[in-house]
C-alpha cells in the first residue's frame, strides 16, 4: 500500500513541478508549486519525519509561497489579465483539481493505514521528542547561528526595501 | 518495498526540473521559485538518507535549508522590489547594469 502511496505522489510532484516551471503566468507557478510541496511533505511523512513534514507545509507552502503571492500580485506580473477577463477556461483549472483530487485521495489512504498494526508508523520514526533533543543537544550552537541569520535576513530585507522608498525623497531635491 | 534508490531518483528528477526552470525562465520571481524547489529536492535526499542510515542528522540539516530558504525569500523578493523600482521590470534581460 505504502509502495502505491509513494508512486502516486511521486507522480503528483513531478508533473506539479513539470507544469509550475513551464506555466507562463507566474500565479499559476505558486499554484502548482503549492501542489508540489504538499506531494513531497506527504513523501516526507512516508519516510517517518512528520515534523518536517508539517514544517514543509507550514513554511513552504504557507509562508513563502504566500509571500510570493504577494509579492506577484503586489507587482502586477500576470500577464494578458485583460485576456481571461470572463475566468479560468477549464484547460487552467482542470490539472489543479486532478492533482489536488489525487493529494486528498493520498491523505486518506495515508489516514485509513491502521496504526496499530504498525503499517502508518515506518520503522524508522523521528518522533517530534526525539528530533528536539536532537537538535536542542547536538545542535545548539547550530540553532543559535540559524536564529542570527534569520534576524540579519530580516534586517537586510528591511534595510532593502527602505533604502529606495527613501532615496525617492531626497533624491528630488539632488 | 521501495528503496531508497526511489527516493533518490525522484528527488535527482526535480532537481532537474527546477534547474531547468531557472536556465530556462526569463521572469526574475520565477527563476527564484524554481532555486526553492532545488532546495526542496535537497531536502528530500536528505531525509531519504537519514532514513537510510538510520540516523536524524539528515533531519536537523532540512531544518536549517528551510530556515536558509526563508531567509532568502524575504533577502530575495526585497531585492526584486527595490529593482522594480528602478526598473519597473523584474525580467532578467533587465538586470545588465553590472554587463559591459
């Protein structure tokens, strides 16, 4: 069964992948993109890393594809948006659905593998518990070094993104 | 009973792709969507392997590619701003300011 799962999903990530690199619109990329790190945290789950399999949907396709989104909309980057004025036509719309119908099915065949009978749990297991004492232990240095470059990542982009609403200002009366 | 080697494989075919979403693709936003797939990819490998020796060090590594990753969004997408600013285009054709 798990075999099944894997195959599938591992079809549902390449074909999201194939379509989001190749899409002209950019929407449509995170689209797709989004199908593909849901396929690929449900292979994460598969190998016994549920925790990294949350992060990939938390972060990956929560936080940063969101931010593209945003990002893209904020620029106004879609092309021909005068075009498709009357919507989608179904050829747009009918591989997302396909591949987010296969995603669902994925999830509850994943649900329906009894626990119990130890068919969910892969041998190996990276239980949240044991992943943090890993990383709180072996790797704390590590983690203080990552928190550091997040904020300098968070200065930086600050600094960016100020600097030349800034340089408008003065930049008249040069 | 898939082996690991299945894993590899599919992680080496979207690496692939995102390499060539990046070689390929003109828009800036794009090309940078396609370098967070390659890293994806990593991270799939990664755990693949860890499951494979059995061993969590693969798990704290995707840990710190996911926080990397999101530190180069935000770096990444403020850098498009501020060129959209200047150029009011994110089209890598644009960016030849440092071309001779």
């Amino acid at each position: 069964m798990a075999t099944w799962i894997f195959y599938i999903l591992g079809a549902v990530a390449v074909v999201a992948t194939a379509m989001a690199v190749t899409r002209r619109n950019p929407v449509h990329s995170v689209i797709y993109l989004v199908n593909s790190f849901f396929a690929l945290a449900m292979i994460f789950y598969l190998l016994g890393a549920p925790l990294v399999a949350a992060w990939e949907v938390i972060i990956y396709a929560g936080a940063i594809m969101v931010l593209f989104l945003f990002i893209i909309m904020m620029l106004e980057l879609s092309p021909g948006e005068e075009a498709d004025r009357q919507g989608p036509g179904a050829l747009q719309w009918l591989p997302v659905l396909l591949l987010g119908a296969a995603l669902l099915t994925c999830t509850l065949l994943l649900l329906q593998l009894d626990p119990a009978a130890g068919q969910a749990v892969p041998n190996w297991y990276a239980s949240p518990r044991d992943f943090g004492y890993v990383l709180f232990h072996e790797y704390a240095l590590a983690v203080e070094i990552v928190s550091f470059q997040l904020l300098f990542a968070a200065v930086g982009a600050f600094y960016v993104g100020r600097a030349a609403s800034r340089e408008k200002q003065p930049g008249g009366q040069q | 009973m898939i082996s690991v080697y299945h894993y590899l494989i599919l992680s080496a075919i979207i690496f692939s792709i995102g390499t060539f979403g990046v070689l390929t693709r003109k828009n800036a936003i794009v090309i940078f969507m396609c370098i967070e797939l390659m890293l994806n990819s990593v991270n799939l490998t990664f755990i693949a392997l860890s499951r494979h020796l059995q061993n969590m060090d693969g798990q704290i590594f995707v840990f710190f590619v996911m926080a990397v990753a999101a530190a180069e969004a935000a770096v990444g997408l403020a850098l498009m701003i501020a060129f959209y600013r200047n150029r009011e285009s994110i089209d890598t054709d644009d960016f030849n300011m440092l071309k001779w």
